[in-house]
C-alpha cells in the first residue's frame, strides 16, 4: 500500500508540473487561451499572474516528488495539505473543477498515505508467534 501511496503522490506532483508548463509557457498560447477559456488579450493583460501561479504549482510539485522520493511521510503529507488547501480554495473562489482537478486527487493520494501507515502500524502490533 506504500507503494500505491507513494505512486498517487507522484501523480498529483506531475498535474502540477502540467500545471506548471500551462500557466508559465502555455497560457498566452493557443492551448492556454482554450483550456482557460480566455481572449488573447485576457492572456497578455494576466501573463504575469499565470506565471507566479505556475511557479507555485512547480514548488508544490516539487515537494511531492521530493517527499515520494525519498520516501519522506511528513514531507509528503505537508505538500499534499498544500495542495488540498490551493484546490479548495480555487474550486470556491475561481472555477469549481480546480476542486475535482487538484483537490481531490490530492485527497485520494493523502487517504492512502494514511491508510498505508495505519495497515503499518497495525502489522506491527500484532503479537508474534515464538520462533523455535
């Protein structure tokens, strides 16, 4: 289950890299005017903004990588209320399938990290058989 965990965390860490490339490089662009749904001048006039929002996601998406990498709870489970926190926050404030599209994966992947240390521990409290 820690593997599954582990392999959820590193998926929402590349949404964010994808995240990353639309509002850094991709959101004046013809892919980013469709995916947001925006004239090309909306997109001129909000480059900036995209882009800090874009190096955000990239530290989020860093932070995952780094926690599933070295295989690091804390780290992982701090990066994933991050993004749960972000996603929440866009889903009510901006575009409510921020929620479905960041959110919830994160969610999905910080319940099975939870699930895979509670199985841990539990395997770890049964009593042993004595050993000849």
């Amino acid at each position: 289950m820690n593997l599954i965990a582990r392999l959820l965390v590193a998926l929402v860490a590349l949404a964010h890299i994808g995240f990353l490339v639309l509002e850094m490089f991709l959101w004046t662009g013809p892919i980013g005017q469709r995916v947001f749904a925006m004239t090309p001048e909306f997109g001129t006039q909000t480059a900036v903004l995209a882009a800090n929002q874009g190096f955000y996601n990239g530290i989020l998406a860093a932070g995952l990588l780094w926690g599933a990498l070295r295989n690091d709870r804390a780290f992982m489970i701090f990066f994933l209320l991050a993004v749960i926190g972000a996603g929440t926050y866009g889903g009510l404030t901006a575009k409510i399938t921020i929620l479905y599209l960041q959110a919830a994966p994160a969610a999905l992947a910080l319940a099975a990290l939870m699930l895979a240390k509670s199985r841990r521990d539990a395997s770890s409290a049964r009593p042993q058989s004595p050993t000849r």
